[in-house]
C-alpha cells in the first residue's frame, strides 16, 4: 500500500527547519519577478526598446499565473511534490538567465509568461503548509490576514534591493543572481524534501489544452492593446484594432468552449453570486487607486527627479501600514466580526492617500512627506486584499473556487489595473495640453526674446503636469466618495429588509387567536 505525505519535508527534518525553510522559500519564491517594475527605465535604455514591451511584460507574469490556477489540483495529484519545485525552480532559472542575456522584447514577454506559469504552480507547494500552520481550524481569513502583509512586504523589499542592485551594476545582474538562487533552491529541495505522493496519483489527461490556448490568448491580446494603446494611438494602429478583435474572439471561444466540456477549464457559474459580483466591483475600485501609481511615479521621476532607488525606497515605507492592516485583519478574523467596516477603513485609507496626493503635487515637497501617505497606501493595500478576496471566496466550494480562482486573479492583478493605468496615462496626456493650452494664454511671443520663451518651456512643462494630477487625483477623491457610501449601505451577507405581507399579518393573528382560544378552553376544563 502506497504511504502519502502531504507535507513537504523528510521525516528527519526538525519541526523548526522545516518552518525556516518554509518560510524562506515562500519569500524567495514572491521575491521571483521577471522584470522588476524599478528597473523598468534602466532595461529600455540598454536594450534601446519601448517601456510598452517590458509593461506587457510585466503583465504576462500574472497572466501565467492565472493559466496555471486551474491546473494546480491536478497537478499536485499527479506529480510529486519534489518534482514539482525541481522542474519549476529549473523552468524559472533557465527563463531568467534568458531574460539577462536576451535583446529580444518579444522573447521576454513570452519568458514572462512562462515564469509566472511555473511560479504559480511551486507557490502553491509552500502555500499549502503554511496554510495548515498559520489557520489549523480550517479559517481562511486568518490565514490572509498573514500571508497577503507578508506577500505584500516580501514584493517591497525584494523590489527595492534588486533596483539598488541593478543601479549599482546591471539590470541583467539582478536576473542572473535569480537563476542562481534558483538553482540553490533546487540542491535545497533535493536534499530535504520527501519523494512521496500528496495523495492517490491521478492521471494527468482530460485537461483541455485548447481552452488554455484561449485563456491565454484572451489576457495576452488585452494586455498588447492595454500597453501599446497610446502609444499606437490606439484604434487608428492596425495591431490595436487586431488586439482588440483578438480579445474578443479568444473570449468567446473559451466561452463556448467550456459549455462543451464535462470538466470545465474555468467556470463562470460563480459569478451569478452576490458577494463574487460585489467582491469584483470592489476590486475594480481597487484599480483606481493601484492605477494611480503611474501618476506618483511620473511625479517622483518627472518632477522631482528621484533616481531608480530612492524611488523604489518609497514602497518600503509602505511597510507598517501593511503590517497594520494584518494586525487588525488577525483579530478582526479571529472575533468573526462583519467585514463592512474593516473593508470601509480600508477605502478610507486610499481615499485619505488620493487628499495627501492632491496637496502634495508641489515641486518643494522633501522626502519625509511620503511617509503618511505611503503609510495609508499600504494598510488601504493591505486592508482591501485580504477583506475582499475572503468575500469573494466565502462559502465557495474548493472545485468551484480553483475553476473560477484563476479568472479572479487575472481581474485583480492585471485586468483593473492595467485598464486605469491606461486610462490615466491617456487623461493626463489630455490634462496635460489643456493646461498647456490654458498657460499659453498669457504668454506672447512677440513680446518675448527666443532665449526667454525657450528658457520657461521646460517650467511650463512641469507645472501642466502638476496641474493634470492634480485633476486627476481630485477626480479619485471624489470616486472613492462614492465607493466608501457603496460600502456602507451594502449588505455583506446580512438580510437588512423583510417585507411584511397584509396576509402573513392576517394568517399570524388568526393562529394566534386560536391558540389563545384552545389554551383557555384546556384550563376551563382541568377546573
């Protein structure tokens, strides 16, 4: 008879080392990025390329993390975990040396999308035991409260030393040190990791590659039109028009395709529920806020000329507000006390971030004013990842959440935020001439000598773009007015109305009426 393992560790591992080692992999493995978003600028310049590739790029980690949600159960049944981590920290490795060495943008999207397919499938190894550890009573809101702060803390500082690292040497430095790392992991885990199943194998068959060709293909086109739109022009570029048809087309044969199968790839049936639809509406909302961080980097770059470390320096003071958040989800989970006002805090924290942002749009600001708002962008972070991906995934069942898990993500982590990211770039572009246009009126060159008009061009420049975040920033306070009333009015679960019919009043009083009559005549009676 077969032994089954669901741990990860050989039996003569201590209890200690296996958490160490747990917790080790689980950051290295959230610290792996194909590209890192501050080291974006040094890798457009050295490969003499558009920042929309390596945008697209970015994009394609998360969308090969969704393709592989739906696979992850079938896959965990069939291999073994060993297997699993060798061949993805293997995978990842190799696409990384790929990524330092290539000039190729194309090659790197695609390497993007591969490495975010594996690092989906060896997160979920190290996700599954620290899920057992941290919530043993099965309560996954607990375990939220731990893991979104640590994933969030993890990204930031992992983030921050690969862009010092890349500023001191290379951006492909950063990459080989990461196909190095790998391959350490990989000696790790074969000297410590056990070559038992999880549980009964499976066969690995009947997974319908065609709707992952779909799914795939769906996001993929969507994050090129998403990317490139501007700089295109966007419908008057024909690979824009093709995109965009692309997306469409590839969404309606997944559609239709899952209709036909027995196992669907991804279900759509979730999405009938309220709190998914909900969950989904506030996630969108969420893009607005993470869409803004194009603004705050054109502002901390364009304007007050931060290099690539001190701007990545910023998300560190994110830290304490993430930290808070998890603090407060802990024992908000743990007393089981209703998310409306934990949720509402958190779009508070975003909305109090978007006010400091509006005053702050000033050339003086020193370096100390970031530390309130990056404080509130972290706990608002913090807050809305845990509180609604625990809403969204309440009461589902674990079939159901693994065939939806993947759509789920995909809108989280690039649909919403690609979308407003695009859309604020195409705004304060347009903000942008406004106010230039609006400055011209008061200036007149025939009054003015070359040299001066040219000498106040590079101001002009700069105060229209304070005034076009300025505007934009006051649009998202005004929005997330909105979104905080929505959050205070919705329900959550709870029944807030009952209808009282004239007929239910009616039926009720008859009844009790009755009941008064036969009680009185029982006592007559033992009288």
């Amino acid at each position: 008879m077969a032994e089954y393992n669901q741990g990860l560790y050989k039996s003569w591992v201590p209890k200690s080392v296996q958490l160490l080692l747990i917790v080790v992999f689980t950051f290295l493995i959230l610290a792996i990025n194909p590209v890192n978003a501050g080291n974006i600028g040094m890798m457009v310049g050295d490969l003499g390329t558009m920042p929309d590739y390596l945008i697209m790029a970015n994009f394609a980690s998360f969308i090969g993390m969704a393709t592989s949600m739906p696979l992850i159960l079938r896959t965990k049944l069939r291999f073994r975990s060993k297997e699993i981590m060798v061949l993805s920290l293997a995978v990842i490795a190799f696409l990384s040396f790929v990524i330092g060495t290539t000039n190729f943008p194309e090659l790197i999207i695609a390497s993007s999308f591969l490495m975010g397919f594996f690092k989906m499938l060896m997160m979920m190894e190290v996700i599954l035991p620290m899920m057992f550890i941290l919530s043993p009573d099965g309560k996954r809101g607990k375990f939220y409260a731990v893991f979104y702060p640590f994933s969030i803390v993890s990204g930031n500082i992992a983030g921050y030393y690969l862009a010092r690292l890349a500023y001191q040497t290379t951006w492909q430095y950063p990459q080989l040190l990461t196909a190095g790392l790998c391959l350490l992991m990989i000696m790790i885990t074969i000297l410590f990791q056990h070559n038992q199943r999880f549980a009964r194998k499976m066969p690995f068959s009947q997974i319908d590659w065609l709707s992952i060709v779909f799914f795939a293909a769906t996001f993929l086109f969507m994050s090129y039109f998403l990317s490139f739109g501007k700089t295109l022009n966007w419908f008057d570029a024909s690979n824009i028009r093709i995109s965009f048809w692309g997306t469409l087309v590839s969404f309606i044969l997944l559609a239709l395709r899952q209709l036909q199968l027995k196992r669907s790839y991804v279900s759509f049936s979730i999405f009938k529920k309220n709190n998914v639809q909900s969950g989904l509406l506030m996630l969108l909302f969420m893009g607005v806020f993470l869409g803004s961080s194009s603004l705050q980097n054109t502002f901390t770059v364009g304007i007050l000329g931060y290099d690539m470390v001190t701007n990545a320096s910023l998300n560190l003071m994110m830290i304490p507000g993430v930290i808070l958040a998890g603090v407060v989800a802990y024992f908000w989970f743990k007393n089981e006390w209703p998310l409306k006002m934990f949720i509402f805090s958190g779009f508070a924290a975003f909305f109090l971030n978007s006010v400091m942002m509006y005053f702050i749009m000033v050339p003086e600001i020193n370096y100390e004013s970031w530390l309130l708002p990056m404080f509130l962008k972290g706990y608002g972070l913090s807050a809305i990842y845990i509180a609604v991906w625990f809403y969204i995934l309440d009461k589902l069942e674990m079939v159901q959440m693994l065939q939806a898990i993947g759509l789920i993500l995909v809108f989280r982590s690039f649909v919403v935020t690609a979308v407003f990211s695009s859309f604020f770039s195409w705004l304060q572009y347009q903000f942008q001439w406004e106010s230039v246009n609006n400055f011209a009126i008061y200036l007149d060159g025939n009054l003015m000598s070359t040299q001066a008009a040219l000498s106040g061009y590079k101001s002009l420049q700069l105060n229209a773009i304070l005034a076009a975040n300025k505007k934009i920033y006051g649009l998202i306070c005004i929005a997330s007015i909105g979104m905080m009333i929505y959050v205070l009015q919705h329900h959550f679960g709870k029944v807030r109305f009952s209808t009282l019919r004239w007929k239910e009043v009616r039926f009720t009083a008859a009844t009790r009426k009755r009941k008064a009559s036969e009680a009185k005549i029982l006592r007559e009676r033992v009288e």
